[in-house]
C-alpha cells in the first residue's frame, strides 16, 4: 500500500513539473529592430502583363546588426528579394517584392513573411491590386521606386 502511494505522489509531482511554465526569457534591450515605412502597398488596377513590383523600405531601429534570415511568399506568384547583408544600426534597406501573375485577369492580394534576429522576429507585408483585362486602364505607377 505504501509503494501505491508513494508511487501516485511521484506521478503527481512528475506531471506537476510537466505543466509547469518555462522561467521568461529576459529580452535583449540592445536587439535590433525591424521598422516598415509601409507594410501594404496597394497597386489599384493595373492591365494585363504589366510589372507590379514594389520595394518596401525598412530601417533597422535597435542597437545591433540585423540580419534578415528568411523571405518568403505566400505563393509562387509573390517573389520577394531581400538584403543578404547585414543592416547595421540606425540605416535602411528595402525588400523588392515583385507580383508575377499579371497575365491573369483577376484581384489579388499576397504577403511575404519576413523572418530576422530582431525583437519582432516575424513581420508580415503585402502587396494587393487588381490585374485588368481593359486595355484602356492608365496605369498611374505599377512600378514604383
């Protein structure tokens, strides 16, 4: 009866201890920081075929390098292209994200993820529009910068 016991207080501590909460990591007051001028960019209606790409300019706002680690669309037809270096403290970089799917008549609406060694380590941006099958629709500025 005693090794029952004991054995169901050694259970009870063992789960305890499973559920219990990791210590919180202290922050690093000096981390770099990823800040957007824009996180959206919206293109309007722009005609078939055209080029709809547009940088999104950053600036690193903390105190050390920061290294962006990943890029990545939400599709195949958003292909971004972002620094390979490091942005140092205080300086600016952009990130190119060009739509590739202007050949298709319809809206849409893509983000990119951007994955980096700052304090806001994933941050999301996003181009949007609708590709037009008139040919009479102006442009006023499907590439910009």
């Amino acid at each position: 009866m005693k090794k029952v016991v004991l054995l169901m207080i050694a259970c009870c501590f063992f789960a305890a201890k499973g559920f219990s909460q990791e210590p919180e990591k202290k922050e690093n007051p000096n981390a770099p920081e990823l800040t957007f001028e824009a996180t959206v960019h919206d293109f309007g209606t722009i005609p078939l075929n055209s080029d709809a790409e547009y940088e999104f300019t950053f600036t690193n706002t903390g105190k050390e390098p920061l290294i962006i680690q990943v890029c990545q669309g939400s599709c195949t037809c958003t292909a971004p292209v972002c620094p390979k270096e490091p942005v140092k403290p205080g300086e600016k970089g952009t990130i190119k994200v060009k739509y590739r799917n202007t050949h298709i008549a319809s809206s849409f609406n893509q983000s990119v993820t951007v994955r980096s060694n700052a304090k806001n380590p994933s941050v999301q941006i996003s181009v949007k529009g609708v590709v037009s099958q008139n040919p009479k629709v102006e442009t006023a500025a499907t590439t910009i910068k």
